[in-house]
C-alpha cells in the first residue's frame, strides 16, 4: 500500500494550519527540521487491480502544530521514537539539526551560514 498526503489547506481552514505561525523560520532556515503534530484523515482509496490489487490511500492534514517549546520537542521526540520502536523501524538518524530549531539551533544566513550577530 502506498500513502501520499496532501498538503494544502483551504482558505477557510487557514486557522488549522499551525505552520503558518513559524512561516518566517521555514522560508529562512531551509535546512532544519520542525517537530509538529498534526491530524491526518484519509481522502480516498483507489485499487490498481492491474498491479495486484494494490492499494493507494491519500490522507490530508486536517490540523498541524509546530512544537515550539524545548518540553513540547522532547515529548514529542519521546513519542516518536516509542512509536517507530512499536513499528519495528529504526530510530530517526540524527543531524546537525537535532533539539528544536526554534529554541537552540543557531541563526543562519541565506547562505547557511551560522550568525554571529
């Protein structure tokens, strides 16, 4: 089975989409990862029976936060990982990025390079 997601909202749900809060950061630091939660809700299914009966489901955000406190990340990290254990999948690799950008990741420039001022 295959999942793709959908991800834009409609004017009227603008409100749902917390990641408008946080547009700023994700248009300058390109580079960095954004713990969120978000509510996805299946849009529709098709079956392609010339590959088997295969399935493609497509989900659509209904609501999602951007985690912006240093508690908010860590549990949400915690969450993550308890759940990736319960798929028997491996834990996400780390990066340079690692910990909440919005908290303790260092300023950078269009560039990417670190800030000093």
């Amino acid at each position: 089975m295959t999942v793709n997601i959908a991800g834009t909202f409609k004017k009227d749900q603008r409100e749902d989409n917390g990641l408008e809060a946080i547009a700023g950061t994700l248009e300058t630091r390109t580079h960095e990862r954004h713990y969120v939660v978000g509510l996805v809700e299946p849009v529709r299914t098709t079956i392609d029976h010339a590959d088997g009966g295969s399935h493609k489901t497509v989900v659509r955000f209904v609501a999602i936060e951007p985690m912006l406190d240093t508690d908010a990340v860590a549990a949400v990290e915690r969450l993550l990982a308890d759940a990736r254990k319960a798929r028997d999948v491996h834990p996400m690799q780390g990066s340079v990025f690692d910990g909440n950008p919005l908290v303790d990741a260092p300023q950078r420039d269009q560039a990417g390079d670190e800030r000093t001022d």
